[in-house]
C-alpha cells in the first residue's frame, strides 16, 4: 500500500519515545563485547520471571525455539501426542513435528478464539502426553478447566504465551498457571525485541535446566555435552533491550487496553462483532480482532482509505497444504474455519492516537453503509 494513513503497527513511533534508553543499552553491550547471553540476558531472565510470577525464565532466540525446547524438556518425542488448536500461528503445530511427536487438534470457543476445553477429553488418547493451549491475540485460554483435565489425565501442560506478555487468569499470569510457557519476542509483539527472541517460564527447576542446556548445544559445562542441544541463545543486545522495554510494558497494555475501550465504544453501534474480553482475566490486546461475515470486503475498503489491517489467520493450520498430511479435512474444526474466514484485526499500537482511531472507525463506517452486513454473532 502506498499512501499509508494509520499503519497497523508503528515501531518507530515506540522506538522515539524511548530512543535514549534503548540507544544506552546498546551501547553497554557494544561496551561490553559480550554479545551472547552474559549478564544483560541472564538479568532480563531474572526480571521477567519475576513480570511472570514465575521462579524461572530462560531466554532464546525465538517463540518457536521456546515451544520446541518445552516440549523437549516434557520427554515428549516419537508415538507422543499432543493436543493443540488448528485456529494458532502456525509454529504451535510445527513445533510438536519439530520433536517429532503428533500434533491433535481440537476445535477452539468462538467467543474467546481460544482452545474450547469441552473438546480435550474425546481428543485424548493413551499416547497423549501434553495439552498445548495458544493465548490468541493476548487473552489466556481458559486454565482452570484445561489443568483440572490435565491433572487427572496426568499431562504436562505447556502454554504458548506467544502474543500474551502480562495477560491475566484469575488474578494469575500468563506465564506461571501451565507446567511450562512460551513466550515470543518478536518485534511486533507487546514485548518486542529488536530482533528474533524468545523464552520459557516455569517454576519447574529440572526443566528450566535441562532447557538451559538444550540452548547452548546440550553443555553443563564448556565443550561437555550432556545432551544433544541446539543454538538457541539469546543475545545479548536482544536481552538489554527486552530489559528496557520490559521497564514500559504495563504503560503500553494500559495504553493498549484504552484504545481498545474506545474502538469498542465507536463500534458498538456498528455491524461488526467486536472481542469477547472473557471474564476471566485481563486481556492485553496483542490483535485486536473485529469479525464481520465481509471480512475481505472491508480489508479492501480499508486499505483504500490507507488504512492497514491484518488477518489472523487467514487459513487454520489443518487447511494449510504444508499441514494436510495431519489428516484433517475442510470442516473438522468448524469454529476454526469459520473464525478465519471472518476475522480482522485493526491497527493497534500503544502511540496509536485517538484522530487515527476515528480515521479507522470512520474509514470502517463508510464501507459498511455501503454494503448491508449481516452481524456475525
Ligand atoms: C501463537 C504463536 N506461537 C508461536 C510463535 C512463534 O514465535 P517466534 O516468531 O518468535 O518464533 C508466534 C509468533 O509469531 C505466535 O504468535
């Protein structure tokens, strides 16, 4: 798109409002010659264990690295199971092959887009060995249903907190209500790094140090392999700016929780399905996602007023060609397909401002009375 109005994200406009800071971080890595993991990775891990409520964090060099990692560290490999959702960013499910075990689908709630706890039981199996709960677009899965299934079924459960940095469940966060989280630092997330990053919470010790050394090629010490590991550090200007912004996050989800309140309060009177906050906790708005049966009618009218939306996800997973061979065909997971064929998300961004907020609601009204909609409900 050329002329850009309001953009979906604007990192440049967080990066001014914080440049001196970041550019000090920097420097003391380029000071410091330590460019892997060291001191500023090893705080940032202290500091966001602790944003977590959870005794443990190791960083890593993606969301992905994390998730294959805590399923590495759960024992989970070749015959295991795992259940997930088809309705994720596509590495929930890849990881699982990545440990080479089988990912199983259930479908997700429509209302929270998050795994609909009511379909873990018939999805269950004696080779399962995990459930996988994806906290989309930064709202919490419902927990307490998925532990209580997971805890008489005796299965590990592993978090993917990708998009959910500070998002609440029952008072708890993101992060220290599963056996294990998994977190993305990628520079579009609420916690962003300048770079690829990532990292696991637990408050398992055994399994924050065999993933400690699954990081750094399997070693407990220099050049003694205890395991078969990977590289998956993290740097070390990643860690020093992660520590920066981490310092701003609550501001930015406050910030983010605002627009939000706004956006819903333009578009209540309008034809579309705003989110669902459940009332289980607190959401922190990574995407913020209206449904609208015109779904691509609006993307398109939208983009021509420059304005830039995002669709998250346009294909589940189990539709996808690189996937089909999961065994699962077009209508297995209704609510997941129907999700997808309707949602879009707005631009949203903490310095996103309130003319911009109206430029999007009004761009928004304009196309809708062109077209008489259906409200998806
Ligand atoms: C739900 C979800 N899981 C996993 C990931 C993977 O994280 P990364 O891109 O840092 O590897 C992402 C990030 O894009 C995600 O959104």
């Amino acid at each position: 798109m050329s002329n850009i109005k309001v953009p979906y994200l604007d990192l440049q406009a967080q990066y001014q409002g914080i440049k001196p800071e970041i550019d000090a971080a920097i420097a003391r890595v380029l000071e410091s010659c330590q460019f892997i993991l060291g001191p500023e990775v090893a705080a940032f891990e202290k500091e966001f264990a602790e944003y977590c409520g959870a005794e443990e964090c190791v960083a890593l060099n993606s969301g992905t690295s994390a998730l294959h990692l805590a399923l590495l560290a759960a024992s989970i490999g070749p015959g295991d199971e795992v259940i997930t959702v088809p309705f994720t960013f596509v590495a929930s499910v890849a990881a699982i092959l990545y440990a080479n075990a089988r990912p199983v689908l259930v479908d997700i709630d429509p209302r929270s887009f998050t795994m609909d706890p009511g379909a873990i039981e018939a999805a269950i199996t004696p080779r399962t060995k995990a459930i996988l709960p994806v906290h989309l677009y930064g709202q919490t899965a419902d927990m307490d249903a998925i532990m209580e299934i997971a805890r008489k079924r005796g299965l590990v459960v592993i978090e993917d907190a990708a998009q959910a940095h500070g998002a609440k469940y029952k008072g708890r966060s993101a992060g220290s209500i599963g056996d294990i989280a998994c977190f993305s630092f990628y520079p579009g997330k609420n916690l962003g790094a300048y770079g690829e990053g990532g990292a696991i919470t637990t408050n398992n010790p055994q399994y924050a140090g065999t993933i400690r050394m699954l990081r750094d090629w399997g070693q407990d010490h220099k050049y003694h392999h205890q395991l078969r590991g990977y590289n998956y550090r993290m740097d070390a200007f990643q860690g020093a700016i992660l520590r920066v912004k981490l310092r701003h996050l609550e501001r930015w989800t406050e910030a983010r929780r605002a627009i939000v309140r706004r956006y819903n309060e333009l578009l209540a009177e309008c034809d579309v399905q705003t989110p669902v906050e459940m009332p289980w906790g607190r959401h922190v708005y990574h995407v913020y996602t209206i449904r609208t049966e015109d779904r691509d009618g609006l993307h398109a009218a939208l983009a021509s007023d420059g304005i830039q939306t995002g669709i998250h996800y346009p294909i589940p997973v189990h539709l996808q060609p690189a996937y089909a061979d999961l065994g699962y065909g077009p209508g297995a997971f209704p609510n997941a397909e129907k999700t997808a064929a309707e949602v879009l998300s707005l631009p949203l961004y903490p310095e996103l401002s309130s003319r911009a907020i109206e430029d999007v609601v009004g761009s928004l009204k304009r196309a809708l009375d062109r077209k008489p909609q259906t409200t998806v409900r």
